[in-house]
C-alpha cells in the first residue's frame, strides 16, 4: 500500500490501526481498550493495558539475547570522550540506579528533576526513573536558575540529579552552582541532591542532602514496575505565551506505541542501526529520538555533547557519522546553516565517509530552501524536513520514509503523518482552500503519544490548546496547504520564537525587561537571523525623566535576561525608542515591527493611530544596522 492508502485507513479506522502498533510492543497487560474518553472528554490510548518503558528499552532487549549490542554510543568532542554502553551494561547502570532511588523513598508517581549535561548518567537517571515508575522532568541546561526554580516549584520534586559541570564550546558550566542558586529561590525543596562527579576530586558536596551519583548505584539493583498505560512517564517544559511554562505531560502506552511506530515507518530504521539526534535531552527531540525512540526500537543512539562547529572544527557530525556507521541522523537546520558557513564547500563533508547514512532529518524550525539544497547535494542522500512539537512527542508533518507515494519538496514541512488529520482553519474555525495560509490545527482525536494534559494545570490545557476551535488541538503555528496536501509551515500565531531550534517566549522576555527601573514600555520581537533562524531584539520607552545611555541599558537588560531566563535566550539587542507602534485599542503591532526589522515591505495597518511611528522604528533599525539587509549581517 501506498502513503493515500496507508494515511487514510489510519485516519478512517484509526482504532484497528493504532490496536495493530500496540502489538508491536511487550505489555504486561495489553490493552483491551484502544481509544476511550475521560468525563472532560480527552482521550486516553490503551487505558486499561500494563507495561514499562525501562522494561521495553532495555530488559526486552537483553531477554531476547541482544545485551551485547551498543545502546548508547557517547561521543564528547568537548573532553575527548568515547565510549560504547551495551543493553546490557545499560540495564545493570539503570537497574542500579533505580535501586538507590527507591531507597531514597522514590516510588511510583514521585517527581525528579534532571538537570544534566549530555552525559550518559542522564540517560541512566531517565530510565531509572521510568523503571520505577517516577515521573522525570528533564530541564535544559542552557537555563537560568531562576527557570530551574519555576520548574522545581512547579514540579515540586523529591530529588534533583544533576553533574558537577557542563561544557560549552570549552567553557565549564557550573551545574552544582546553578542548582544551588535554584534551590535558594525555590519555595520547593527536594529531598535529596544528587551529582554525577565528572572530574576527580571534585569534593563540593557539603550539604546533608547532597549525596553522589555513583554512591546511589550501591544499594543492589530493581525490576520493572508495572504501570497503566496513562501513567505520565515524564514532564516535560516548554514555552507559552506568558512567564510561567507550561508542563507538557506525557504518558506511557501511547507514547511507547508512537515511537516504537514513527523509528519503524516515519524514520524507516531497522533494529541494530545507529540513529544520531544531535539535539539536547531537555528538548523533546532528546527525549524521543536521543532516548526512548532508538532504545526501545533496539537501536544504537548517539549520545554527543558538544557542537556542530568549531568543537573542533566544522566536521565533527560527519566524523562521527564515519566512526560509527551512523545510518539516521536528525538535526535542527541552524546546526546545518552553523556548519555550513564554516565550510561552504562541504570539504569535511567530503573529507569523510558518510556511505553508511540513509537519511538526514531536519526539523525544530523551518528549512530554508538554500540550506536544503546545500546539504541535499553534499550528502546525495534524502533529507526531510519534518515538523512537530513538544506536545505532539513525535512527527506530525513529514515525508514517511518507509512508505511510497511521497516525494520531498523543498520549503515544504511535508504530508501528514499516520494519525494525524491536519487541517487549515480561517479565524472563525472554516477550512481555508489550498494555497491561503491559516491556524494549522489538528482534528481530535490526537494519536497515541502526544500531551494528556499540562502538569496539575488542566485549565491552562484546555484553554491553550482546544478553547478556540471546538473538536480541533490548536497547534500555534500557521501555514498552509498546496493542491497535492504538502504543508509549508510559516511560523508562530503567538508570542513564541524560535532561536537556534530552541523554542522562547517573548513574552517571558519582556516580563524579564519591564522590571528593570528605567523602562516605561518595552516589546519584544524575533526577528530573522541569518544563522539562528531568529533571535530576539527589545524595542524599550524608558521612563520620563530617565537619563538613559543605550549602550548601558542594553548592557543591564542583557545581563537580567541572561540571569532570569539564560544564556539560551541569545538576548543580545536593545534599542531605545520613544514610542511603540500600537493599535488605537493599545495593542503592540509585533509583526509589522518584525516586518520593518526585517527589511521586508509591510501593508500599514489600518488600526494604527499615527503612522509617523513606523518611520520612527524604520530609522532606530537602521541606526543599529538592523534595517534594510539584516539578514545578511552575522549574528556574532
Ligand atoms: N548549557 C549551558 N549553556 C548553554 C547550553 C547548555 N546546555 N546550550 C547553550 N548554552 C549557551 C551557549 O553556551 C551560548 O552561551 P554564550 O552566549 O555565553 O556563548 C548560548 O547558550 C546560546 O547558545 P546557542 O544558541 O546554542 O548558540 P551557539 O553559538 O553556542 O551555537 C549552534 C549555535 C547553531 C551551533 C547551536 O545552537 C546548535 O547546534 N543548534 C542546534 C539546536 C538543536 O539541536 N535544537 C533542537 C531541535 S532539533
Ligand atoms: P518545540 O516544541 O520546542 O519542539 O518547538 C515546536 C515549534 O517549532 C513548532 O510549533 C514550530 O513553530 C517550530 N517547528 C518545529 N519544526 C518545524 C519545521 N519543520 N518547520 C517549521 N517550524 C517548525
């Protein structure tokens, strides 16, 4: 059957269709009940089935006899690392693990926070928490402790597990000070600390409760403990339109499904293939193709701390692709830009053997046609570019590479997945015809793996997600639909950008920025970014009467969203101006200011109050060489 077929019979008779995936994974209790609904009429993926997720990536595959194949492969260009970890030295890491955990009084439905570089004790501390059925939650390294602290008041974990450095193109990143300085501004206090100890000698835990990872792997080892289908294997954060994030929760049956269906048919791999997400485990691309998609699909996955460039220099990707045979590799399309303006003659890409690779995904932002092209023909493999998000877990737009019918077409996102019944809605919830861009919604049932509901928020995930098209989850982003079904996905309908692949609110930012005392007013917009896609840029009223230097405003607010939010958030501009563009009702026009920082021609809007104003940000822009062709300036 072809991709028309396939799609359809997913979509038409989508209970016997998932009931068919679910097969494919070992249940302690299969499910006897594939789709149900709860009292708020959410639905829920095989309710009444039993199983585990550590049991699935690692104890099936020992039983079965593969204990000996490679699980993880981490490769740490940052500190010279390389190492292989079988299933079966993963298990007993894992099983041990668990143990200590659970003599710390960690059981099932008890949260942990991981908050670790990409080493392979955060894989080990993931899965150890699946085992014994906590629920993890994962936060990006990149993090100020300030959204740590959100996140452990949120989450109000019984332990946090993190390392005693991270590293950052050679820099150090001082975890066990991060977390510290989280924990002061928490009104929640874990239990218990653990560190994973990566240098000799490191000796800094003083506390009572600040106990050593490897101390933890001494309390004998543990099974399996079953759970239900629905029990939340993870939360995971991610960004909404205001300060406070939102936590994504996931399940376990669905999910599992999902993932053990998207490596076999979406990504096309077979057991025993090396699969390589060069992403982060506080990203939902870690989480499912970094960690569970690839184990419990039997594969090896490449576990790589460091970056695409100058670590040590623009070939490392391909180097590991050749050291390692990797079959699949996906990564986000600034990593490719990154690579490519270091080596626009793809002379490492040459230099290596990169025979072994099938396919190349991209996904996390929109790919350009030029960086599709440049890649496409280095590599002469096929590259896909596939959208999805946080709350989706798995791809909901792409090419299927394990199904014909499909071909890629640059610059688009792709058909729908199996599962997904994607559609375009105007403003009042009707279906746009093909060609005119809208709400990019999906019509419920979600499948199997996507969100349940936002941790201990469900009005939040009501009112985010299905408020605004009754029957419809509403995915923020807007695109629109060619006459063969390919989906170009255009950006965000709401306040988030997307920096370098990592998904930011700007809201959050200029809740951040209003707090400093000499800004009366102040929006921020992403604008376009040559290498990161986008980057942030705040546009600040001071206050009357406030003697201001602009080099020392943007020097102060740099330093409080740094402080506040994080590196990650690349806040690197300020400009001062006297006014916002606004509507008459008072709302900030966003996306005109992008279109003016952006250099592209913009239709004045009909609701603004005094069009001098735009003429007013046209010249701030060019003052600071943003205006006109500032997409050709380098983002250093
Ligand atoms: N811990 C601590 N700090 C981190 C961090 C982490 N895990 N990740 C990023 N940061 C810091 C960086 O050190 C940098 O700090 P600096 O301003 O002091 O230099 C800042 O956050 C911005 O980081 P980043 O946006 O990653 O920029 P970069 O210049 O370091 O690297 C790329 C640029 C394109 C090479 C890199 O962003 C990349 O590889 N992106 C791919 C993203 C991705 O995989 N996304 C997931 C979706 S698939
Ligand atoms: P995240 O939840 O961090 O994975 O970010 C999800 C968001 O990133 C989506 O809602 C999109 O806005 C954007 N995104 C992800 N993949 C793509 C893609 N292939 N094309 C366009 N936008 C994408």
């Amino acid at each position: 059957m072809g991709y028309a077929e396939i799609y359809r019979e997913s979509i038409e008779n989508k209970e016997q269709f998932w009931a068919d995936q679910a097969a494919n994974i070992n249940w302690h209790v299969p499910p006897a009940e594939v789709l149900s609904y709860d009292e708020s009429g959410h639905s829920n993926w095989f309710a009444d089935g039993r199983l585990n997720m550590s049991n699935l990536c690692l104890d099936a595959h020992v039983e079965a006899g593969n204990g000996l194949r490679p699980a993880i492969i981490y490769e740490s260009p940052a500190t010279g690392k390389s190492q292989v970890i079988t299933y079966k030295q993963l298990l007993d890491s894992v099983s041990k693990f668990a143990a200590g955990m659970r003599n710390l009084g960690v059981g099932e439905g008890s949260t942990v926070i991981i908050y670790m570089p990409m080493i392979p004790q955060a894989v080990i501390a993931m899965l150890a928490c699946a085992r014994i059925g906590a629920i993890h939650s994962v936060v990006f390294g990149g993090f100020a402790p300030h959204e740590l602290a959100m996140r452990i008041d949120d989450a109000r974990p019984k332990l946090i597990i993190s390392a005693s450095y991270g590293i950052e193109f050679g820099k150090r990143i001082p975890y066990k000070e991060l977390v510290d300085a989280a924990l002061e501004e928490a009104k929640h206090k874990p239990d218990y600390q653990i560190y994973y100890r990566r240098e000799e000698g490191f000796d800094n835990l003083g506390g009572r409760n600040e106990l050593d990872f490897m101390a933890l792997m001494k309390c004998g080892t543990v099974g399996c403990r079953e759970v239900s289908s629905t029990h939340p294997l993870y939360i995971l954060y991610t960004s909404g339109t205001t300060g406070t994030p939102k936590g994504i929760v996931r399940d376990t049956g669905g999910y599992a499904t999902a993932l053990k269906y998207s490596m076999e048919h979406f990504y096309d791999v077979r057991p025993g293939e090396v699969f390589f997400a060069a992403s982060d485990i506080g990203w939902v691309v870690g989480h499912s193709y970094i960690v569970y998609g690839p184990l419990l699909h039997g594969c090896a996955t490449v576990l790589f701390e460091g970056k695409p460039v100058r670590m040590p220099d623009a070939g490392t990707f391909w180097r590991i692709v050749q050291k390692h045979k990797v079959t699949h590799m996906f990564t986000a399309p600034t990593a490719i830009r990154a690579i490519k303006k270091e080596d626009p003659y793809g002379d490492y890409v040459k230099k290596y053997d990169t025979s072994s690779l099938r396919h190349l995904f991209l996904a996390g932002e929109r790919c350009d046609t030029d960086t599709w092209q440049w890649i496409s023909s280095l590599l002469n493999k096929p590259v896909t570019d596939h959208w999805w998000q946080t709350e989706s877990g798995w791809p909901m737009l792409g090419v299927m590479a394990s199904i014909s019918g499909q071909e890629l077409k640059p610059g688009s996102a792709g058909r729908p997945v199996c599962g997904y019944d994607i559609r375009v809605l105007d403003e009042d919830g009707a279906e746009l015809p093909h060609g005119t861009e809208g709400n990019i919604a999906v019509k419920l049932p979600l499948p199997p793996g996507c969100l349940t509901t936002l941790w201990e928020n469900e009005m939040r995930f009501r009112k985010g997600y299905f408020d605004r098209y009754p029957g419809y989850y509403l995915t923020g982003d807007s695109g629109y639909r060619d006459e063969e079904g390919y989906f170009y996905v255009m950006g965000r309908i709401d306040d988030i950008i997307n920096v370098s692949g990592h998904r930011l609110s700007t809201g959050e930012m200029e809740e951040v920025v209003a707090k400093h005392a000499a800004v009366a007013e102040c929006a921020v917009v992403g604008i376009a970014d040559e290498l990161r896609g986008q980057r942030p840029v705040a546009l600040i009223v001071t206050k009357d009467g406030v003697q201001t230097d602009e080099a020392v405003l943007e020097e102060e607010l740099i330093a409080l969203v740094r402080g506040k939010i994080g590196p990650v958030a690349y806040f690197k501009n300020v400009i001062v101006v006297k006014r916002l563009p606004k509507t008459r009702s008072g709302k900030i026009l966003r996306k005109t200011i992008c279109k003016i920082a952006d250099g592209v021609p913009y239709i004045v809007p009909s609701t603004i109050e005094d069009t001098g104003v735009l003429d007013e940000l046209t010249d701030a822009f060019a003052r600071r060489s943003m205006g006109i062709g500032f997409r050709a300036i380098d983002a250093a």
